[in-house]
C-alpha cells in the first residue's frame, strides 16, 4: 500500500482544501497521473498518485481541509 499524502507547501502554508478528485475508488493510477486538486487561499495546485496502482481508498472527501502530511488516499500497489 502506498499513502499519497498532502505535501509541504511552502509559504507557512498548513492546510489546504480539496477541490476536486480526478478518481474515484478503484481506478486505475499511474505515478504521474493527478488524481486531486488542491486549494489554499494563495494558489491551486495538483497532487500526482506518485505509485501506480489501484486507489483503493480516499480519506478526505471533496471540500474538506487537510494538513500537511495527512494521508489524502490510498493506493494498493502491484
């Protein structure tokens, strides 16, 4: 399993929200596909699955806040 987490942002930057999810459950990924973009009251930007694999869960729903370094999804790995 590989933990596709909320990466430092820089700029004192601690949280940011989730805008939207390009996957769902069960999709297919592979390491350089975004699969969710963020906002923070500064900018947006993608996150890349960094594995390839199946996303298996997605811990932090459309909408909601996350910190830096929490776990946004899950990806089961070959």
């Amino acid at each position: 399993m590989y933990e596709v987490k909320l990466p430092e942002l820089g700029d004192g930057i601690e949280t940011a929200t989730v805008a939207c999810w390009h996957v769902q459950e069960n999709d297919p990924v592979q390491p350089e596909d975004d699969i969710v973009e963020l906002v923070t009251d500064k900018a947006s930007f993608q996150v890349q699955a960094g594995q390839a694999g199946i996303i298996k869960k997605i811990r932090v729903n459309e909408q909601q806040e996350a910190t830096i370094g929490e776990v946004l999804a899950v990806i089961e790995t070959p």
